[in-house]
C-alpha cells in the first residue's frame, strides 16, 4: 500500500499516523476489547488491515469524498476504526452520544447531511430507522452486532463484517482509489466533526482539522512524557472531544494502546485488570468512586477501619509531598511505605490504579478533599482545562505544580488572556476550523486574530501563572445588593459531598441566593440500609427528615466556606429544596454530559423557585419525566422548603 502524505516533521493526518505505527509498531498491541469475558487484541499491523478492509468497503458502497459518515455506539475498536476509515476515504467522521434520544440524533444526521450511518447494535439502528423518513441524504446503515437484526430489511443495512469482506474482495478494483484519496490529506483536511453538548442551544458541529488533532497530540503527549508502552482505558463518550484525542488523537500520535471495556457495568472490574497507565475520568467519576471506598469501610470490622483511618490520616499529611518529591523525614517516609503496604497498594489496586502515571480530570471542578485523597495515596492525578474548540487542551498542571483551586498553566503552544469584563480567551494550533453551516457563531466565538473566547470567567494568578476559573461568563451576575453572583462556583462546593449528587444555585438580581439538590442515591440510600431506614422511592428518600437535615449541614457547611471568600460571600444559599427527581439528559435538564440547562430547569420548576423565594414552607409540584424506553409520563410531590443559617460574614456585608 502506497504511503499516506507526510510533512518534514512527521505524518500530516491520522490515516498516516496509522501507516507509520503499522511500520514501525506492526506487532505492538493497538487496541483491546473484552468480549464475552475474553480480551481480544490487535496489533498495529493488524488495525491497519482491519482499517483497510472498511474504508474499501465504504469505497464499495458509494462512499464519496466530502461526505459525512455518523458512528454511534459504546467504545470498541471497530467504530475508532470506522472513524480513521471514513478520513481515509476522504469523508468525515462525526461520532454521537450512543445515549441521545432518537429526536436528538435525528438533529445531528440532518444537520451535517450524513449519507452513513454506522452503529453498534439493534438499540442504534431502531433509534435511526425511526427517524430516518426526515433523513433526506441518508443511504446506509452499517451495523457491527447482528444480534436482533436477522429479520431486519438489509436492503440498506449491512453487517460490518461484511463491509470489511466486501471491501477485501474488490480490494484490486479499489485500492488505487483508495491510494489517491489519502494522497491528498494534509494537515488542513477536517480529521472529525464533533457536536458541542448543547448546553444553551442547539449542538453545534466543530469542524477540526488534522492540523488541531497531530499538534495537540503531539505537545500534550510531550508535556506528561506518555510513551508506546502506555495502556489507556477507552470508557468516555466516543462523541466527547477528550475520549478522541486521548483514545484516537494520542493514541495514534504515541502508538500506546487503546483498550474498552466490555459493558459500563464492568468497567470497574476492566479498569482492575488492565490498570491503565494513562487515565482520565471526570470529577463524578472520582467522587462516585471514593463515596464507594467510604462507604465500604463503614461496613468494615473496627481493626480494619482502624487500619485505613490511621494510614490515611498519615497519606494526607505526607502522601502529596513524596508524590511531587519533596523532603519528607525518614520516618515519615517509612511510616508511608508501612502505609504502602498496608491500606494504600491493596486500595490503588482495588480501585484499577496500581499503574497510573499520569491521571487528570476535568469538566468540572473536583473537591480540595476528593482531589488529595487520589494524590495522597501516590496516584498523580492533576487537573486540566479545556474544551471543544482547542481540541481539548487549553491549561494543564505540571508535575510539581499541582493545586486544586487551579486548571494549571498554558498548555505548549497556547495563548491565553482575560477580557475586560474576566472572560477568558485563547489562541493555540488546536483552535478549531470553524462550526459547520454556522458563520455567524463562529465569528462570534472566533475573531480574526485566531483568539477564542470559552464563555468562562476566571483570572491568571501573576506569580505562578495558574489559571483560576470562576464560572461560566454568561451565569456570573449580581446580587440584587450588587455583590457578585457565580452560581457554579457554590454548585461545585456543594456537590464536594457525597450525598449530594447535583445542585443548580439561583439569585441574580435578588436579594438572597437559593438552591436545588439532588441526593445521591448511592451514598444516601447505603446510609439509609445501615440506619434501618426504609424507603420506597428515590421521592421518599428524599423528603425523610434526617436526609434533610444533613442536607440542611452540608449547605450550612458550604456557606461558611462561602463567606471566607470576599468577592463571593454573597452567594451563601439561604433556602433551599431537595428534588423529588434526578435533574436527567433526557428531561433535557442536563445535556449528555451532565453539564445543567440552567435556562431549562429555570422554565420547567419556575413554581418551586417562586415557593422559595416567597417564603412558603412547603410547595406541590408535578414534574413530566421520561422512561427508559421513550414513553412519558409524570411525578407528583409535596417538597419541604428548608432554611439554611448563612454565616456572620455575610450579615456584616449586607449591613454595609
């Protein structure tokens, strides 16, 4: 086969990148998948070939350049496949939300014009089927697991074993077409299409080109020291701009391997037996992780629990110093590796961390306690900051110069500063191309100069460089006394506790500020089980009185941490209700990344905001859901508005 395009300076687009590995890895393992409880493993030879046989299948089955093919499904290696397959052919790739709803779904493949559609199972191609009436250039439909499928209508739909066989079968009758095609990616042909979460709106497709996708692969790999060796775990949304450049981007760029889980119900016991080098998760997955290990230990017998209070105190106090090679005395340090030993090797082990070099997270902002726990046990997770349009990286911490009220500095190659009004932008090699059939957003996101503007608030500390991230610009407000109003800035404090799984803080232009709550299920429900509790419904176990109270101390708790800062003291919740239903993606009041519809969820409970704000005590609500299967329906409830004591400080502030 033919080589793909390359520049000076290595390959100029991910089908080349994929070449070099065959050549210079061919018998390195590239991607694993567990399947039916078995790992199953290709080399980078191997991963060629298989990538090969479906873009001359696609080749087969009318694929032109310029089109845009859709990939839909949990992560496994045949759908990144799928995705170097579609550049390879000249078209582009755009990865969904295999969890997005059919109406969803049909936004996105009307949106970008998808001729092909390639999904992972029965689940995926009903949802496509349904809508596929309003799809007007839709042609194919490429399904990976046949199981349910055998008395479908194939006369558009084709099994991907088959595409990759019919592709092997004309190989002579396309491979020169197939040459030609990737003879003319460069640097500025679009790598991926990828849909922003659509917090305020409609998604937008970004455009980003394999200029943004080599560049930033190849400075954020530089900047951590990732290798060919390492292992990562494949297990975020293929849709989401990080699970493409760490399982696709970095992947290709370093040569390490990708592997996924068999099911989101095994990752954890996946994530135990792959230990990956190179992690990431978002703060929910860490805090959802740590509530477990807590909550185990409180089932634990006395000499255990001894055991792990006693090293983990010792891990806080010294853990995070030995991590970033400090001086720590001898004894410290030997009463660390007893530690070692005893609770924090067994713990990493346990949670799938025993190897982790380099682990970041990001999203959201993690908890000061949850985010030292990981690092006093020796694990080196940092936090970075990013989004879409940079193709992920914008800050990131250094080893040595990790805080956690901080995103770190500019990651290699990028330009930051702040606006006049505290809105934070930047310029880098991984700024997007521009949203597709969206000019208008795209100048107003990007100026002609290169710089971006993230919709956040924040400031640049002058000593170290550090970027600190407030809130979201356009949710940064006032209070009705004129103090400053950053709601996500309390939200984050508040979801620090493990019972607490969601918050949504409302006050600007009024007096005081308010609160919605979400319990976490998990933690509040095993707490319920110890204490003989008995409940019947996550409504139920929301309204008991003594989950409202410790409810009522965390936000308490919060407050005073509050009143500490000058700027945000205002802030404090002052009431505040607990939900009688998780905030959920497909209520449409979080987006598929958890990220609040603050907008949304004003609109849809505005009867329980008036409740708290008019001093009633209780209110009555009925709220419309959405089941699993897509039929509606709805939920009745009486919520207990409850008070909150705000601290002394912010009294004092108000009197002024």
């Amino acid at each position: 086969m033919a080589k793909p395009l390359t520049r000076a300076d290595g390959p100029a687009s991910v089908p080349a990148l994929l070449h070099r590995n065959a050549e210079q890895f061919a018998d390195a393992p590239a991607y694993r998948e567990k399947e039916f409880g078995i790992w199953q493993s290709w080399t980078w030879s191997q991963t060629r070939d298989e990538v090969e046989a479906l873009a001359l299948g696609l080749l087969n089955l009318g694929v032109n350049e310029g089109d845009f093919i859709a990939i839909i499904g949990r992560n496994r290696p045949y759908l990144y496949w799928a995705m170097v397959a579609a550049e390879m052919v000249g078209a582009v790739p755009v990865p969904l939300y295999q969890d997005a709803n059919a109406e969803e779904m049909a936004y996105v493949l009307d949106h970008c014009g998808a001729r092909f559609v390639i999904v992972g199972d029965q689940e995926q191609v009903d949802k496509v089927i349904e809508v596929q009436e309003d799809l007007h250039q839709f042609e194919h439909l490429i399904y990976l697991d046949p199981r349910g499928l055998r008395k479908y209508d194939h006369t558009t739909l084709h099994q991907y074993s088959h595409v990759q066989d019919q592709g092997r079968a004309a190989r002579d009758e396309f491979i020169k077409e197939l040459e030609a095609r990737q003879a003319k990616l460069d640097y500025d042909s679009t790598g991926v299409m990828l849909y922003t979460s659509g917090t305020t709106g409609k998604p937008k497709g970004v455009v980003l080109s394999n200029r943004n996708i080599i560049e930033t692969a190849k400075s954020s790999s530089a900047f951590d020291g990732l290798r060919q060796t390492d292992d990562i775990l494949a297990y975020l949304p293929m849709a989401w701009v990080g699970d493409f450049i760490f399982s696709v981007g970095q992947a290709m760029w370093t040569g390490f391997c990708t592997n996924c889980p068999e099911s989101a119900d095994t990752m954890h016991v996946d994530l135990r037996e792959i230990g990956p080098t190179y992690y990431f998760a978002p703060p929910r997955v860490f805090e959802t992780q740590l509530t477990n290990v807590m909550i185990r230990m409180e089932d634990a017998g006395r000499f255990k629990k001894w055991l792990f209070d006693h090293f983990m105190a010792h891990a806080r106090k010294v853990g995070p110093d030995i991590l970033d090679g400090r001086n720590v005395s001898q004894m410290d340090r030997f009463k660390y590796n007893l530690g070692e030993f005893f609770v924090y090797g067994p713990l990493k082990n346990t949670l799938g961390f025993s190897r982790v070099r380099v682990g970041y997270t990001a999203g959201e902002a993690i908890g000061p306690e949850i985010f030292d726990f990981y690092r006093s046990l020796g694990i080196n997770l940092k936090q970075l900051y990013g989004q879409t349009e940079a193709t992920v990286f914008i800050t990131a911490q250094p080893d040595g110069e990790v805080r956690s009220d901080t995103v770190g500095v500019t990651c290699p190659g990028v330009e930051l500063k702040i606006a006049d009004n505290g809105e934070v932008f930047y310029r880098s090699p991984g700024v997007f191309v521009e949203y597709y059939k969206n000019p208008e957003s795209t100048a107003d996101t990007k100026d002609a100069e290169g710089w971006v503007a993230t919709g956040d608030a924040g400031f640049i500390e002058e000593d170290t460089g550090h970027l600190r991230i407030i809130d979201r610009a356009k949710d940064v407000g006032q209070m009705a006394n004129g103090s400053l109003f950053a709601p996500k800035y309390v939200e984050n404090k508040l979801k620090f506790f493990p019972n607490i799984l969601e918050a949504v803080v409302f006050g600007s232009g009024r007096e005081q500020c308010t609160a919605f709550i979400n319990i976490d299920l998990t933690a509040v429900g095993n707490w319920a089980e110890r204490n003989n509790i008995g409940y019947a419904s996550y409504q139920e176990l929301a309204q008991h009185p003594q989950v409202l109270a410790t409810v009522k101390s965390h936000v308490e708790e919060v407050n005073a941490s509050v009143a500490q800062d000058e700027m945000l003291s205002g802030c404090q919740v002052h009431r505040f209700v607990v939900l009688h239903k998780e905030l959920d993606a497909d209520d449409g009041e979080l987006t598929r990344t958890r990220k609040v519809r603050r907008r949304i969820i004003e609109d849809k409970y505005s009867d329980i905001i008036n409740a708290l704000y008019d001093g009633s005590d209780e209110v009555s609500t009925t709220t419309e859901v959405t089941y699993e299967d897509g039929r509606k329906g709805s939920i009745s409830a009486t919520l207990t508005i409850c008070d909150a004591a705000v601290s002394v400080v912010a009294a004092k502030m108000a009197a002024q």
